[in-house]
C-alpha cells in the first residue's frame, strides 16, 4: 500500500509538473547558453542515475552473497578487495569527476569571465551591447553599443536580434539583484560595486520572461524582466525608433496631458526625452506604451492599469518608489493616461 | 490505540468538508438572470480582460482589489451607479461603454467596450449580492 501511495503521489507531482508553464522553463531552451547547462544538468542527472543503481546492486550484491552460516561465521578477509577499492572507490570516481569538470568548463565557457567594460583588462574585454542596471524593484536597459547618438535608456524589456550573441553588463544601483533569463541563458548576479557579464543569444523569436532570482526586498517576486528575440531587420527598427524622442501629443486631451505631466511630480523622477522631464532615479517614459508592461512586467500595459498604478500604486506594489499620487481631478487624470498611452 | 480510526474518519470528514467549503452552494452565474441582455460568465471574462479589477474590488475576479474606485462588492444592492443615475441595467451599461456621457469628470476611462460586453459585464456585476 506504501509503495503505491508512494507511485500515486510521483505520478500527480509529474502530472502537476507538466501543467507548469514553459516561459521559463531552464530545461526547455531557445538559446546556446541555456542549452548547454541544461545538457549538462541532464548529463549529470543521468549519470548520477547510472552510479546509483550500481551502487545499490553492488550493496544488494554484498548482503545477498553469504559467507559462511549463522552457526559459523567465515573469518574476515583483511587483505581482500584492494582491486575494488583501487577501481571502483579511485578510479572510476576519478574518471567520472574529471570528465564533470571538463563540461562544466565547457559549460562556463558560455558566460564570460569577469571583464571590467571599460577595457582595462587588455584586448580580450569585450565592449558590452547593454548595461542593465537593477533597481528595487524594475530593471533600467542601457544600450551603449555603438556611436553616441545610437544610445538610449529604457526599461524591463529587452530587445535581441535572433541568432546574434549580445552582450550585456550588469550592474546594481541598489541591493544584490540576479539576472535570469531561464530559457535563454544561465544566471548571474548584480553585485553592488561590481560589473559582471553575461552573454545572450536566442535561436528563436519570441518572449522570454525572466525575474530577479537573487531576493531583494519586498517586490522581489514581482521584479520581472522580458527579452523580446526579433528578426534583425525588425531589431533594427526597434532600435531606430527607440533612438527617437517622444512622440508629440496631437488631440487636445494629450495636450492637457502633457501638461498634467510636466507640472506633477512625475518629472521628478522619469523622463522623456524631448520634454522637460529628465528624472533618472525611475523608468525612461520616452517609449512607454510601447511596452508589454508595466511595474516591472507586474501588470499588462494598457489603460486601466496605467490609470490605477498612476493614482495608487502603493497598494498594487506595496512599498514600491512609486508614490499614490492622488493631486488630479478625473479628467486630469484620463488626460494624462491618454498623453502616456501615445507615447509609442 | 482504540481512537486511530476515528482520528482517520475525522480527517476524511474534514478533508471533504473543507471541499465542500469551496463549493458556491448552487450560487452560479446563471443563478440571477437579469434585464441586461447579457452573459455572466462571459462577463467575467471581459471584466478580467478590461482589467477592471486594477481599479475595483470585484469578488469573484482574481487580483481585482483596486482601491482607486469604489469596491463593486454587493453591486446588486446598490442604489446608484456612479453616484449620480438609479443602478438600472440600462444605465449600467451606458456607464461601463463610457462613464463620461454619465458623468463628465468621473477619472474612469472609456476602455473601448463594446454594447454586447457591456452587458455580459453588467450581467455579472448583477451576480454581485
């Protein structure tokens, strides 16, 4: 009855297991670096499995084989099994362990050493594509690839070209955060004061969800980041219009939008380049509703949302740096959701 | 020794009426058919779609525990629909399509819903005793 419980209860964990959704699933890959840690996760798994079983037929084999009776016992054999210790207890450990170290340096291989991206290493420092920086509880991307008027900041959604290693510096404005795009590649940490870096690639389009796995307070299971892998030319275009400031508001209903938002505090802290906001400390607004997003990835990007994080984003995303900001009549506020929502 | 089959029998009662517990005792959707013209369970639907819940508390809704408007607990009982027309079907429907023909400085957005989901959401708000 035990063993069957036993079945019963593994049987509904897999069922369970296979319900699981597969945006960052670690075993299920679409990129090279993902791929070969979980080729060496299986390697290993199924070696362990391998070494397991031997061991438990060896100890079945050593209970089973009698040696004298329970009347007389046959005296120990001291000088005996040396060959068995020599093999199975050095040997073939020694074997199986160096061949693991060899594929976890191959597997190390995928992510870069440590290089600081100024280029004070010598030639071998590779320039990064991206600096994303965390912040409790949203992550800021930098592009600084390329000449300087090619450059923009934007936030919790990152742009890849398929098929084309990117390279992404990661740093912290605040506490430990990790980055961790599971289907795509491995984890690493943000370390404050320090630089670390990380190789990406997709082999696929499509979305790939990643969120903070290092904990950094509160909305720590709510700091999620999306890598968006595109087809070059459509990368390309991303890039182009993200490189442009804000879209101007056309109705009269964005215009006093506008207003609204140059004359509250929103400006303090976000900006969008092309206006007079130019705060730093939160996400760049420039290109807002062109994003998935918002908080983070915490909620859809669409107009009730914006609406209520905008008014009470405390109870949303308690302790969030976002204030309830509370100071608009209704329509001050549906014209500032409205100047937002254009900002493509 | 003697009470270990009792204990099990207890633990099974409890098990299955913390099910039970679960269970809306026959209070479904379909339970209150109203003048909307809509569909409940399709209502509930475009509530969650619309995202109303960012907004409102509305039970029955995943995560809709907004405080930026009023809760829309027991919405069936309440006397007025935006504090300003009698909470009819009618005027419930022309709230939800666009709150501004109500109540021109409500801060609730038209969200672009259609007639037919208009009602399908009062149809379920109705469901709220």
């Amino acid at each position: 009855m035990k063993s069957r419980a036993a079945l019963l209860s593994t049987v509904l964990a897999f069922l369970l297991l296979a319900g699981c959704e597969r945006r960052q699933d670690m075993l299920y890959t679409d990129g090279p670096g993902a791929g070969s840690i979980a080729w060496l996760s299986w390697f290993v798994f199924i070696l362990f499995c391998v070494v397991t079983i031997v061991m438990w037929v060896l100890i079945l084999g050593g209970i089973l084989r009698r040696r004298g009776s329970f009347d007389t016992h046959e005296p120990f054999d001291v000088g005996g099994g040396q060959g068995w210790l020599a093999i199975g207890g050095f040997a073939i450990p020694v074997v199986i362990l160096f061949v693991s170290f060899i594929l976890s340096l191959r597997g190390m291989a995928e992510f870069p050493m440590h290089e600081d991206h100024e280029g004070h290493n010598g030639s071998s420092s590779v320039a990064p594509d991206i600096r994303v920086i965390g912040h409790q509880w949203w992550w800021e991307v930098q592009y600084i690839g390329g000449p300087v008027d090619q450059r923009f900041t934007t936030a919790n959604e990152i742009h890849v070209p398929v098929g084309r290693p990117v390279n992404i510096a990661l740093e912290t404005a605040d506490v430990l955060h990790s980055f961790w795009v599971p289907k795509l590649q491995g984890k690493v940490d943000m370390v404050p004061g320090y630089v670390n870096n990380l190789r990406l690639e997709a082999a696929q389009e499509g979305v790939y969800r990643g969120q903070c796995s290092q904990y950094c307070g509160a909305q720590h299971a709510n700091m999620a980041v999306i890598v968006v892998a595109q087809q070059p030319k459509d990368y390309e275009a991303w890039r182009a219009h993200m490189v442009q400031p804000a879209s101007q508001p056309s109705t009269p209903q964005e215009i006093q939008g506008q207003e609204v938002f140059l004359s509250a505090p929103c400006a303090n802290c976000h900006a969008v380049r092309g206006t007079g906001a130019g705060g730093i400390v939160a996400p760049d607004l420039t290109h807002i509703a062109s994003r998935q997003g918002l908080a983070a990835n915490m909620f859809p990007n669409d107009d009730a949302d914006l609406e209520a994080w905008v008014t009470h984003a405390q109870s949303l995303k308690p302790e969030v740096a976002m204030p309830n900001i509370t100071q608009f009549d209704g329509v001050e506020l549906r014209a500032l959701v409205a100047y937002l929502r254009q900002l493509k | 020794m003697t009470g270990r089959p009792h204990m099990v029998l207890l633990f099974i009662a409890g098990g299955i009426l913390s099910l039970l517990a679960g269970c809306t005792g026959g209070r479904s959707l379909e339970a209150y058919p109203t003048a909307t013209g809509g569909d409940a369970r399709r209502g509930k639907t475009a509530i969650e779609q619309y995202r109303c819940g960012a907004c409102h508390e509305i039970p029955g809704i995943p995560g809709a525990r907004g405080l930026v408007g009023p809760s829309l607990a027991q919405f069936a009982d309440r006397s007025f629909v935006g504090g300003e027309v009698p909470n009819i079907p009618e005027n419930l429907v022309k709230w939800i399509m666009s709150p501004q023909s109500i109540e021109p400085a409500t801060a609730m957005p038209a969200l672009g819903v259609n007639e037919q989901q208009a009602r399908d959401t009062a149809a379920y708000l109705y469901t709220l005793r």
